[in-house]
C-alpha cells in the first residue's frame, strides 16, 4: 500500500483494477449469446489487478463476454476478502472504458482463458527480468472518435476529485 502512496498519494491502496474484452472466435451456439459482448463481438471479460509496480497480483479469466465488469468484481475472492475486512485497503478503477481488437483468439473458450493467464504470467516474468517495453508506434486517430469537449474532464477536476477520494478513505480510518 505505502507503493501507491509514494507515487501519487492515493493512501489504502492495494492495487488497480480494471477489465477488458479479448475476442475469441465463436463458441459454440448452445453458448454463443453468453460470449456476445456489449460491443457486439464474442470476447471473454477479463479482469486484472495491478500492484504499484506494474506486476498482475490477480487475475480472472473466466467470464463470457457479456459479463459486466463489476460482476466480476463482485463474484470474486478479491471482493470477498474486502467486504470482509480481511484484505485491508481500497482498489482503484475506472468506469470500464473497454474497446475492441482488430484479431481474436481461435481457440475454444476454455484455452482462450487458458491463454489469458499465460500472457499475464509472461507480462509479469517480464518485469521480474526487467525485460524493455517494445518501442510503441503512434496509431492514427480516427476524428470519429473524439470525445466531445463537455466529456473532457479538465486536470483540475481529477484533481479535486482524487483529493475529496483521499479525505474520504482518511475519515473511514
């Protein structure tokens, strides 16, 4: 907890969590709509929480597409261990801004989560071996997607937002 302290003064703070949709080829049709996701393709919705220095401390790769992410949260061991005060702290998350890969993995459901679990493992021997980031390479943007400007939230909002979070998580102490 003191790792997220010292980086941006959030206090309590076990980890990062947030989800996101890995597409898979479809599976078959007695389960199909289950793994239709919200954005129309069939995915698995994964969930993974970071610790201050980037390592995976928990994953779960097992739920169909539709799931939304805070089902998951709230049907985990993570969330069972909070609620009962047993895993002292908060998480931090956003709302769920998920999006779409242009490939999916083809395999069945079962080794897709299989897979899943494999690449976070490998992300974190990677940070155990201090293996470089690839040199990432700037996407063009479509102008479609830009956000209106009242969807903006300035830096002073964040701002304020994330100390009002602080004073509260200092006052339930």
């Amino acid at each position: 907890m003191i790792g997220f302290y010292e980086i941006s003064g959030f206090p309590k703070v076990l980890g990062c969590v947030d989800g996101t949709l890995i597409p898979i080829k479809r599976p078959p049709i007695d389960v199909e709509q289950a793994y239709v996701c919200r954005k129309g393709y069939h995915a698995i919705n994964v969930q993974g929480i970071s610790d201050h220095t980037l390592r995976i401390s928990n994953a779960v790769a097992k739920w169909p597409g539709s799931s939304h992410d805070s089902s998951i949260l709230n049907n985990s061991q993570v969330a069972e261990l909070l609620d009962t005060g047993n895993l002292p702290g908060v998480l931090l998350g956003d709302s769920g801004c998920l999006h779409k890969t242009t490939g999916c993995l083809p395999f069945s459901t079962d080794k897709c989560c299989k897979v899943i679990i494999a690449c976070m493992k490998l992300h974190n021997y990677c940070m155990d071996e201090k293996v470089p980031l690839p040199e990432l390479h700037e996407e063009h943007e479509d102008p479609s997607h830009h956000h209106l400007a009242s969807d903006v939230i300035h830096a002073n909002d964040g701002l304020s937002l994330r100390n009002k979070i602080i004073q509260q998580v200092i006052s339930q102490s």
